[in-house]
C-alpha cells in the first residue's frame, strides 16, 4: 500500500491511484474526428481551451481525446499547459490524455489539483532530457502526493468552481479588447492609407544568433530569446525562460536586442508560431535574438510601433499562410519579410492608430493582471492545507 496517513483525514497517494493515463493513438489522415488540439492551442495555467485546429493540420500519431478528459502537456512542463477537453478529437502526441481514479480524490478536483504548485514543481523535476525536457508516465505515476480528506476536498472545489469561472470571464475580456483593438486599427488603415510599401524600404531584418547545445551555459553572459518568449495570447515579450550561452562564443553586437525592435519568430514546428511577433519597449542588455528568430528594426520609433501592429493584423497572418501553405517545414526567409506589402499611413494619423491600438491593450494588460492575481489566489488555497503536512517530504 502506498497509502500512508499523514495527520487525521490525510493520505499520501501515487499518482497513478489517482489518474489513469489513456494512450489511444490515431493517425489524422484516418480518422473522421474534426477537431485537434495541440500544445500550441493550451494557455498556461487554464483549464479552458480557446484555439483549437484539425486533423489535416498535423502529421503523425496523436492521441485520442475525449470530453472530460484532461490534456497534460508532458513536454517542457514548465510551461503549466493543462486543460479539460470539453470536445471529441485529438491532441498532440507531446501530451499525456489522463483521466481521474475514483475513490480517493474527487474526479472534478484532479485538474485543479494538478495546477497546483505541488504537483507542477515535481513534474518539472520529473522531466527527463536538457532541450525538450519531458515527462514519462512510469515515473509520474509512481510520485506521492498528500491529499486532504474528501470533505476538504468538496470546500477546495466549490472555491475553485467560483474562481474559476471569474478567470474565464476575465479571459473573454482580454480576448475581447485584443480583437478589438485589431478591428480598429484595421479600420483607421484602411481609412487612412496612402500608399501600399514593402518592409525593406522602413526596416531592417536581422537574423538571430546561431549556436549549438555544447554553447549553453547556466552562468554565460549572453541571454537568448525564441519563439516560446512571445506570448502567443498577446504578442508581448516573456522572459522566464531565457536560454544562456557561454561568454565565448562570437556575437555581432548587431544582434542585441533595442528599444524599438521587433522580434519575430522565423520557424517553428506550428504556423500558428510562425510570424508571432513583439514590440521590445526598452534595450535589453545581453539580450539576443536566436537563431530560428529574426529581428525587424525600424528606421524610427513610429514605423516600429505601427509595424507591430501590422505583424498582429489578418492580413500578415492570411501572407504567413500562402507562403506555407502545402510544406511541412514552417520557415520564413529574409527575403520574404523584406516582400510584404503593407498600407502606408502618413505619420500624423500612424500615430493615431498606434493610440488607440494601445488603449484597447492597456485594457487586455488590466485584465490578465486580474487574471494572474485570481491563479495566485488559486495556489494560495492549496499551499494553506498542504503547510502542515509538508515536513512529510
């Protein structure tokens, strides 16, 4: 018995007594299911799935989904990917498809549960591998957990239903003031525009740094930033998973990140990936584009901004596709950013469309504030209950 009693009403489990891993594999070309989830359709630390895409979208065995079922993003953990699927279909192969054990946990908590800091912290720790770390079910399965009685378990719930339910209320309104922001800048451009231009007479593209795993260092002075540092949702800069190269290695002083660049992502194994871009606010010293990156630098501040707003707009994103569309590999070259032809307007009324573009984001920067403060509350509920058994590990 792995069960053990920890202080009255409390047990320690595997994990595998509480949830059951599903490996039910389909390849998309076979299958009549019309619906696919990837790792790249799951925000960090939602239960909620707001993109999704279709089987004709991917190659290769995925794995079954069905509703109520939990998608657990077993590749770079850290990440906190993890979301009940409310659909029939398939998901990435880089996931787990899991499912609650009744009896010892209440079927409902166990995603909240594995949300939690507690479990999240030992499945990064779990993680096999230095590039793509990623979890094996044997070992996970085997990892001990505390869980309260059943009783606490059904007040810890009831808290996290009410909370929720104002996280995803506070979603649709980031959501919301990002598409309409896009909407209202499209509007104004399309009123304001003068001319049509390519890239290459405003800016500047500058490929990012190359270099190999025997260059990566836990102390090196140079800090490189990929695709996984913009944010899919809003297309702002994230810096809490920054890879480090050794002191060493030669770097073009050109390739330092500025205020006012624009930094894109030039490949990745998903077109939904591919162009994402960010505005970089102020100069990051020892900061650097990476290789399968690119950097856009303007020739003044007010053609940055309003090209990265451009870069967030349909018409980038409808360019990205007909240039991917029918290859495997999701590249964009130099020569293809420098091609792109946009609407010029006049700086007077740029200017304008860059406000109100701004405003509505302010909005959207409001409420994932809320929203993060709501996820903190969350942990705080759990860490509460678990402080007095935590000498048990």
């Amino acid at each position: 018995m792995s069960e053990k009693q920890v202080q009255e009403g409390w047990q320690v489990v595997k994990f595998g007594e509480i949830a059951r891993n599903i490996s039910e594999r389909v390849a998309p070309s076979e299958t009549d299911l019309e619906v696919y989830v990837g790792l790249e359709h799951l925000d960090p630390q939602s239960l909620r799935i707001s993109r999704r895409g279709v089987p004709s979208d991917v190659k290769g065995q995925k794995l079954r989904v069905r509703p109520g079922q939990i998608i657990f993003g077993k590749r770079r953990a850290y990440q906190k990917k993890l979301a009940v699927a409310d659909f029939d279909g398939i998901c990435s192969a880089h996931a787990m498809v899991l499912e609650a054990a009744p009896g010892k946990i209440i079927p409902e908590l166990l995603p909240f549960f594995m949300q939690s800091d507690v479990f999240m912290d030992r499945a990064v720790a779990i993680s096999e591998g230095s590039l793509s770390p990623t979890i094996k079910w044997k070992t996970l399965a085997i990892q001990e957990f505390p869980l309260p009685p059943i009783e606490l378990q059904k007040e810890i719930l009831e808290l996290f239903k009410k909370i929720d339910l104002c996280i995803y209320y506070t979603h649709q309104l980031v959501s919301y003031a990002l598409l309409t922001s896009k909407i209202v800048a499209e509007n104004m451009i399309a009123k304001f525009s003068k001319s049509v231009e390519t890239i290459d007479r405003y800016a500047e593209i500058i490929r990012g740094v190359t270099y190999s795993g025997e260059d990566e260092a836990e102390d090196g002075q140079y800090k490189i930033l990929r695709a996984n540092n913009i944010s899919l949702e809003t297309m702002r800069i994230d810096l809490s998973d920054v890879k480090k190269i050794k002191n060493s290695v030669k770097i073009s002083d050109k390739k330092c990140l500025i205020q006012n660049d624009i930094l894109m992502c030039m490949s990745s194994g998903s077109v939904h990936h591919l162009g994402k871009s960010c505005l970089i606010e102020k100069t990051l010293d020892s900061y650097f584009a990476g290789g399968f990156m690119s950097i856009i630098r303007a020739k003044d501040s007010s053609i940055a901004h309003y090209l990265s707003i451009i870069f967030n707009l349909a018409v980038f994103r409808k360019y990205i596709y007909g240039i991917t569309a029918g290859t495997n590999i999701q590249n964009l070259k130099n020569g293809d950013m420098s091609s792109f032809k946009f609407k010029y307007v006049d700086r007077v009324f740029r200017d304008k469309i860059v406000n109100v573009y701004n405003l509505f984001n302010h909005i959207a920067l409001q409420g994932l504030e809320k929203k993060e403060q709501l996820q903190r509350i969350k942990q705080h509920i759990w860490q509460q209950p678990f402080k007095e058994v935590s000498n048990v590990f």
